[in-house]
C-alpha cells in the first residue's frame, strides 16, 4: 500500500468514526432539517476523502416531496444522492452488513427490506406510505441490485405502489460517474464478484471520479398504475443517460471478459 492511499484510507476511517459519534449521540435528539444538513455536509465530505466530485445535471427542480427512483451504480449511489437532496433510504438488507457504512445507513433512518420476508414487506410498505404522507422524500433503487453503467435493468413495481397510496408524485434520478475524459469511470462499476472493500479500494486508489445526478420531470402517480410507473420512470433514466434497456439481469454484458 503506498503512502498516498495509507493517507486516504486513514482519513476515510476518520470520517466514518465522526460519523458513528453523529448518528450516536446527535441524529436521536435532532429534528428533520438538522438531521438533513448534517447528512448533507457528512456525505459530500465522504465523496471528497474519495476525490468524487458532484455536479448536478441539467434536468427538472428536485421535489421536496416525491418517491425517488434511482439506477443503481454503485455504493456511492447513496451519498451521491444525499449530498444534494437528503432522503430516507429503502435498500436492500445486505447494505446492512457493509462495514461501518451498513450501521451508518441504518442510523441515518435508511429501511432495509431482507428478500423474501413478505410479512416484513407489508410493513415497510405501510411505513413507506406513512412517511410519503408526512412530506419526506423517500428513495430506492428499483432495479434491486447494481448493473454495469450504460444498462438499466428492468424495474421492480410493488414499492411505486406507496406513490399511489400516498398520492404523491414519482421523480426519476439518474446517476453517472465519469473520468476526466467524460467516459465511464470503471473502478465505479460494482457488480459481479466485487466486493465492498475490493470496491472501497479501487475507488480510494483508482483517478478521480466525477458523479453527476439528473433529477428528471417527475411522474404524477394519481390514477396509475405501479407498471406504468416503473417503466415510465425506466424509460426516462434510460434516455437520460443513453442506456440500453437489458430485458433481464442476465442480459448485461459482463463487467470483466
């Protein structure tokens, strides 16, 4: 390991330890704006330790209130998307075990749905249109897991069904990352075999990277349909980004030959 990354990764760790204090011993007694400003400021100073820059994309006013949908790139997605527009998080239950990051999400307020828990899906579900109904913005990313950039994977629907119930309206997100040359930057890419850490790695010694979110025309969900919503909102991430559309999960090219 040479210097420069040693340096990195020590600040990194830093940061993630003020962190773990933040949601400890602040985030329980803090209101909603506090909590907000301090996700914000906490997230952009994490992409920054990581040398990833965010710019937002020219695209529609991001909604105070709105279900967001989001392609799914990689772990930075997260706080890429915070540090421009906080949200409460629905994510899969293995970002719980990401190390430092997982528990961090969880005190941040992010909801973690385990696969196959129906019951615990019911759940979350009422809790989605009940934090829907009190005017926070709330996000997921539909594909259900990360793809390759330049693929959108197909969209699950069950959790646009909140938008509905709640009727408020559905904002697409779409998220790049790219080098200096404004092409892919591939030590983002995290799929296959890739693991957290082998990702945390590639990103801290890897070039700089550049994030860029579009927040695109949002979705009214009144007199919708979940399908409709997900493969509108699909469409438009797609278009945005001048990505393929893969069928099926399996239908994106490998990230390695």
């Amino acid at each position: 390991m040479n210097i420069q990354l040693a340096w990195r990764l020590a600040r990194a760790s830093l940061h993630l330890a003020a962190g773990l204090a933040t949601c400890a011993f602040v985030f329980p007694w803090a209101g909603q704006r506090l909590r907000e400003r301090l996700t914000r400021r906490w997230s952009l100073q994490l992409l920054a330790l990581c040398r990833v820059s965010v710019e937002q994309g020219h695209g529609a006013p991001a909604l105070a209130h709105a279900l967001i949908v989001a392609n799914h790139v990689s772990w930075l997605d997260i706080f890429v998307i915070n540090s421009l527009h906080p949200c409460r998080f629905v994510a899969k239950a293995e970002i719980r075990g990401w190390p430092l990051l997982g528990w961090l999400a969880g005190r941040a307020g992010t909801v973690f749905i385990a696969r196959g828990d129906r019951r615990g899906l019911r759940d979350i579900f009422k809790g989605l249109v009940g934090m829907l109904r009190q005017g926070q913005r709330v996000a997921f990313f539909p594909e259900g897991t990360t793809s390759r950039q330049g693929v959108i994977l197909p969209f699950h629907a069950n959790l646009l069904e909140a938008a509905i119930d709640a009727s408020v309206a559905v904002q697409p997100y779409a998220l790049e990352y790219v080098d200096e040359r404004g092409t892919h930057h591939t030590s983002v890419d995290y799929v296959g075999e890739t693991t957290f850490v082998n990702s945390f790695f590639s990103i801290l010694s890897g070039p700089p990277v550049r994030a860029r979110l579009t927040c695109l025309a949002p979705l009214s969900s009144v007199g919708e349909h979940r399908r409709d919503l997900a493969q509108a909102a699909r469409t438009a991430i797609s278009r945005s980004l001048g990505a393929r559309m893969a069928e099926a999960a399996s239908d994106a090219p490998p990230l390695r030959a």
